[in-house]
C-alpha cells in the first residue's frame, strides 16, 4: 500500500528526504498527486510500514507534516487523520 | 487615458483600402503601393479576416509604420500611419494562412533571470529586452512559465514586473512555478502571474503548439 | 516479464464495447455510459483510429480507470479497468482531432541533471518532477534525449532510473548521447534508453513535430 | 512625453544606466525603439523633464549619447539635435 505524505513547504520535503534517507528508510520524492489539494508541488511516498516510523523522526526534527493518504493499487487514496 | 483616445480618433485618414474579400497577397500589395505614393500620413485598410490583419500589419511595421487595429462589425480596420521615416519594405510580401492549428500556440519557457552563457551581465540586458519585443511580435506567444531563477522575476522588487505585467493585460498567461517560488521563499511576494504546480506545467509545454526556452 | 504478459491475458473482460467507425464523443460516450453502470470490472473498447484511443484512454484515466493499450490488427483494443475507488469523469468529454502532421510527435531535449538556473537544489527537484508528470501529460512526448549531464540520469544509480524506464515501458523512446556516457566514463553502467550517435540524435531533433529543450 | 536616449555602445548604456539610477534619475533600460536606427540595441528611457540633468551627469561622466528622440503619445517622434 502507497502512504504519501505532504508538507507545508518544499523546504520540509527536502529536509524530510534527507533525514530519512539517512535513517534508511525506504521513500521516493515524487509531484503531489493531482488529486490531493497540497500547497507544496513535491510529496514523500513509501510503503505503509514506514509511517509509524517517519512519524516518530519527523517529529524530533521539528519537520511537520501537512497530510498522510493511502492510496490503494488501484489508485484509490483516503486521508490518514491522526 | 481618455484624452489619449480621444486623440487617436483625430487622425486624418488620407486614404482608405478596401481589402474584403480579397485574399493574400493582395491586401498587402495595395497597401504597399498606397503607402510608396505617398509622403506621410495615415491610410486605413479594412479587411474581413485576422490573417489579413496580421499580414498587412506585419508589412507595415517592417516599413517603419506605426500600427493600430480596430474592429468595425465583421471588418477589421487596420490603421498604418506612415512617418517621414518610414521607409516602405522591399522585402517579399510574406503570406500567413490561416493558423493551422487549434492548438495552445506559443510557450515561452523562462527558466533564468539572466538569457544564456557566458555573461551574466548581458544575459539580464537580453532579459530586459525580451518582455518589450515579445509584446511587439507577431504572432505573439499565449503563454509564458517562469521556473528556477525566473520565478524571482514575477516577484515583488523586480525590475521586470512592469514590463510582465503589460504582457498579462494584453491577455498572454503567465505561470509561476510554486515549488520555486516556495524554495525562494518569495511565495506571498509574487506581483503577477497565476502560481502554477507541476502537472500543468508539463501540460503546458506538451500542448503548446511550439515551446521556447530561455 | 512473461508471467507478467500471462497475468495481463487472465483478465475477466465484462463487456466490449464497439466503437468502430464512429468518431469522437460517440466511442467516449459509449465508455461513460458503461463504466456508469457497473460497479467494478473491466472492459474493453475496440477502436479503429489512434486518436479515438486517445479520446477513450484519456477519458478512462482522468476517471481514475486503469488503462491498456493493445494493437489487433487495424483495429485498437482499449481495455479499461474500473475500481472500486474509481469515480467516473463528469468533465467534459474532450475530443482531440486528428494530428495534423504525420510527424514524429514531441521530443524532449534533457541537457543538464537539473531544470533551470539559480539553484542546482531546486533544478534537480524540478527534474523529480519532470518526469512522473510527463507520464501523465497528454499529448505524451514520443522521445526523450538524454545530452552531457542529462546523460547521468540514465546510468546505475540515478535516482532517475524508475521514473524513466517507466516512460520508456509506456512506449517513449530515450535515447543517451554515448559520447556523453563515454566521457563520464559511463557507458558500461547505461541502464536505460538506447545508447545513440550524433547522427541519430540530430535526425530525431529535425524530424520532431515540436522539441521541448529543459 | 517620453524621451528615449541612444548610446554608440551597450557599455555606454550600462554605465549610463548605473550611474542615472544612483542620481536618483526615473530611467528605464529598453531596447531601442524599431524606428530609431541605432548601433546599439538597447536605449534609456526617461520623462521630459529629466533629460537636461541627464546630459550634464553623462557628460561628466564621458558617457557620451548617440542621439535622443522624443515620442509623443502617438507613437510619434522626433530626434532633438543639440
């Protein structure tokens, strides 16, 4: 299952990316689908094993999410509230 | 502004063409020989159909002459003011058909703030250049992207807001890449142009009939 | 890769649809009224002409249908799969005429690892971009070349490489400057696109429809 | 009434346009108009007003002009010979 996650600024994506790279974890940055209404042109996608964990280093970097949605394989997406 | 218009319709006409229902070249040809008989002055040429505007306006500003364009009903006057200067253009009479295309027509790609290599001073002297003569040329382009470093000239405190802005008003679209305009910080300083994501950029440059990029 | 191809063979088609000889909205209504009434499935839509393919596939996808394309004969076979997730277009149905030219459609000249000048971080970011949504964009690109350090894109380890060969899986040809590739020392670590020759990359520059240079 | 100034050489335009900016002068860099030949393709823009300043600084500054025309609303104009 495809988690993206969006961010309020290309700046946090950036950060994100590279932060997490660092730690390992497996993501790709890609455009923000069309279809999720984000004020920054870029998202991290990863699978959805990864969240609890992006979520945990994300927060001790202060690099806040905007939004998590799954999207199934056939394209489908819902928002991921927490 | 309404004491500028009020002028223009004081022009005194010297002579009027009749180009309806004529095709290219021959529209250009009458106004070719009207405007080597004579001196100075100002003649009106109507015509039935945009390519006929665009050739003959074309024509006459090679030759120096100042151009205006009015619709009248179905007609279109288009109104060729010779100059003591002008000198009438010995160049073939160039023949635009009918625009082939439906499609999007020209997209200038600014991916700078500075045009080409070698030095960055000329390069923004070219730059300077490039928003006049694109509101002069013909056909003018519909769109214009800004990316990278020309997202920063469609922004508060730029030199070139004017000059953008005039091509806006006179209906070119402009579009400024979000995520550059994020990346710089400059998100809430943006003067002109509509903030653009990704996807219709890429749309854009493959729907426009040709792309040019600085 | 064959069990792949056997897969796509085992789908279950719930209904065809015959859009041959009609023309533009009729096979793409016909695809609406369909996938409307279903629930989730797959169908297939035969065509006789690219731009109907066009029409239908473009239709299916922006209502979030899966698409494939496959050739039989004279005839094209659209095969549509709705979801369960998928919400069928309510958009105006577009009909994209006939190419006019019987050219070799768009090309991509990609010359740097980054869009643009300013910043080389925003440039490479511009170019994560570029290509998810070329894949998306339509008309699509038919080729894409690759030139000095555009050529990097396309060699292990690029984080470039799943996009691109995901273009190139979807019928777009890429093409690598190999002197490029031979002096970055690169050749041997290609994994993508065709290694082409000066010769070659001219030619496709030259016989293009329109060439959008990043 | 607009009144455009041309220069022998991009130099000269450059350096004029540094050194009017620093007075404080309301110029703008164009290139030069299609109906005035001229050597070098961009020109300074100024008001009416301004040009006698203008013609004392660049000549101190041995910026010399090529030659300065004066539109009117119309599109019209003529050179000013001096």
């Amino acid at each position: 299952m495809r988690q993206i996650i969006t961010f309020a600024s290309i700046h946090f994506v950036m950060k994100a990316e590279k932060v997490l790279k660092k730690e390992g974890i497996d993501i790709r940055l890609i455009p923000t689908p069309r279809k999720i209404s984000s004020d920054c042109g870029m998202a991290i996608e990863t699978h959805y094993e990864n969240i609890e964990r992006i979520k945990t280093i994300l927060g001790n970097q202060k690099c806040s999410m905007d939004g998590i949605y799954r999207f199934d394989e056939k394209g489908g997406y819902s928002e991921q509230k927490d | 502004m309404v004491s500028i218009d009020l002028m223009r319709r004081e022009v005194i006409v010297n002579k009027r063409i009749d180009g309806r229902g004529l095709s290219c070249p021959k529209p250009v040809v009458m106004t070719k020989n009207t405007l080597e008989e004579m001196e100075a002055g100002t003649i009106e040429v109507i015509v039935d159909n945009k390519p006929a505007v665009e050739n003959v306006s074309r024509f006459a500003r090679n030759s120096g002459c100042e151009v205006k364009v009015r619709e009248e009903g179905k007609n279109f006057i288009v109104e060729v003011t010779k100059r003591e200067t002008s000198e009438v253009s010995k160049e073939e009479i160039v023949c635009q058909v009918e625009p082939q295309k439906t499609g999007k027509g020209i997209t200038v790609l600014i991916e700078s703030d500075t045009i080409g290599e070698g030095s960055d001073e000329l390069g923004a002297i070219l730059m300077r250049a490039l928003f006049p003569t694109l509101l002069e040329a013909s056909p003018r382009p519909q769109r214009l992207i800004f990316m990278n470093n020309g997202a920063k000239l469609a922004v508060e405190g730029s030199i070139y807001l004017d000059d953008i802005s005039k091509l806006e008003k006179e209906g070119i679209e402009i579009f400024v890449c979000g995520t550059c305009l994020d990346f710089f910080n400059l998100k809430d300083k943006v003067k002109v142009g509509k903030i653009s994501n990704f996807f219709e950029i890429t749309q854009i440059l493959v729907e426009a009939d040709k792309v040019i990029t600085i």
